[in-house]
C-alpha cells in the first residue's frame, strides 16, 4: 500500500473482501438512491458501493488519499468527493432536497460526537450505516436494566432505531486496531419516542441520571426535579436510573420546567 494510514485521522483501511461483501449486501444500495460515504480512505468499499449505486458521495478529510480513491473508483460510476471534516458536513448541502443514505468506517476518536451532529439533522436521513468501535455498538443498542445501558443508549433510542448487524476482528483492517467493531444500522424515527420535551432538556435529564450510576433516580435528579415531580411521571424514585426505559426519560425531561 503506497498510502499509510495516519494515526491523526484515526485511519484503519478495510481490506477484507469478505467483510466488504457483508457490508455491501446489509446497505443493500440501489440505483438512483443518494449515497454519502463518511471517510472512504482508499476506497475498498465506495468501489464495490458505486458499482451497485451508480453514483454516490464520499466526505473525505485526508487530502493525500483523494487522488487515490478517485482513481480506484473511476471506471465505477460518478462519485463526488467532498474534502473536508465530516463533523462540518451539512446534509441539506450534500442532499440539495433528497435524503440521504449514509455509510462509513467512522473513526474511534470521533465517533460519538460525529453521530449526535448527524442525529442533529435526521430530517435529511434515510437511514445509516457505520462500522464502529464494538463496545460503542454495544452501548448503542442495550437496553434497560443492563451495565450498558446509559446515556448513549437513550439519547440515540430516543431519536432513531439502533439494529447490530455484525462484528468485525481486528484482522480485516490495516494497520490492524486494537479492537474489534460492529456494524450497526440506525433508521431516523419520523417521531422520537414519548411525549414532546426539548432534546437539550432530555440531555440534562439523562446526564445527570448517569453522572453516578449507583444513585436511586431522585438523588441524581434532585437538582432539577422533585420527587412529587418524578413520581408524576410514572417512575419509582427509589429505583437506579438504569432500569428506566427511554420514555420513562422524556416523560422525566418533558414534566414541568426543569428547576
């Protein structure tokens, strides 16, 4: 490989054929539909993705693999490169009206505040697929009750569906990470779930729940919400904030004004 994958970038370039397929097959692309890849690197998968797609989009923030990808993607259909940083990316922009399907290899380092500037702008999604740091998938999709379960799984939850497809060991990438990833699929809600309430009331809510997970709800939450309060919505104070279900949050987020 003439190009190395810079640490900077959080680069691991996937080059296993078989891992390639699978994620080709589970976004499943079709003709006419608009594609964004998110840090396509040399193009081992935007290849086999144009093929299927016709044209597509790539955001790509390292300059030096651009010349590269346009060259291994030439003869497979329009692709359009953006060079720049995708946690600047604005969907209406890249979507000029149509939603948008998007993919990608999202880097360990930036991965979460990456997804909330993408959930930001979900009108403009179809849905998303993105290979990420295991451990973060797994956060993703837990449910109640479990040690995973925390603020990422309820303020992504509350906003999209979130879908584990598959892993992925070290070995499909170069250089290889020290960790495994995991596919995960998330479809936008055309409705977040439970009752109207603010997303920024809901963070502050959910924050504070999970600040320390070993308090009973009314503890964690006694700077912005009384026990009467609390008790309104359904929920038992005396219980851990993580066995309480997304909705059991935003009835907590949309109750009164936030002391």
């Amino acid at each position: 490989m003439s190009i190395r994958p810079r640490k900077r970038f959080g680069q691991h370039f996937l080059h296993d054929p078989y891992v390639i397929e699978r994620i080709v097959a589970a976004v499943d692309p079709m003709p006419g539909e608009q594609l964004v890849e998110i840090g396509p690197g040399l193009g081992a998968l935007t290849r086999p993705l144009l093929l299927r797609a016709g044209q597509m989009q790539a955001v790509e923030i390292d300059r030096d693999v651009i010349p590269e990808l346009a060259r291994h993607c030439a003869d497979a259909g329009d692709l359009r490169i953006h060079q720049g940083d995708a946690l600047g990316v604005s969907l209406a922009e890249l979507g000029a009206g149509a939603r948008l399907r998007l993919v990608g290899n999202l880097p360990y380092n930036i991965s979460t505040p990456l997804l909330f500037h993408l959930l930001a702008q979900r009108e403009h999604i179809v849905d998303m697929h993105f290979m990420l740091q295991k451990e973060v998938v797994t956060r993703m999709t837990a449910g109640p009750g479990g040690r995973d379960y925390g603020r990422l799984s309820v303020m992504l939850g509350w906003s999209c569906s979130a879908e584990k497809l598959f892993d992925i060991g070290p070995g499909a990438f170069q250089p290889p990470p020290q960790v495994w990833s995991s596919i995960v699929r998330l479809v936008p809600r055309p409705v977040p779930l439970g009752p109207p309430t603010d997303e920024a009331r809901l963070r502050t809510v959910v924050t504070a729940a999970f600040g320390q997970r070993r308090k009973t709800v009314r503890n964690a939450l006694k700077a912005h919400l009384t026990t009467e309060q609390i008790e309104h919505c359904g929920v038992d104070p005396t219980v851990r904030p993580e066995t309480l279900s997304i909705e059991d949050f935003v009835r907590l987020a949309a109750v009164g004004t936030l002391k």
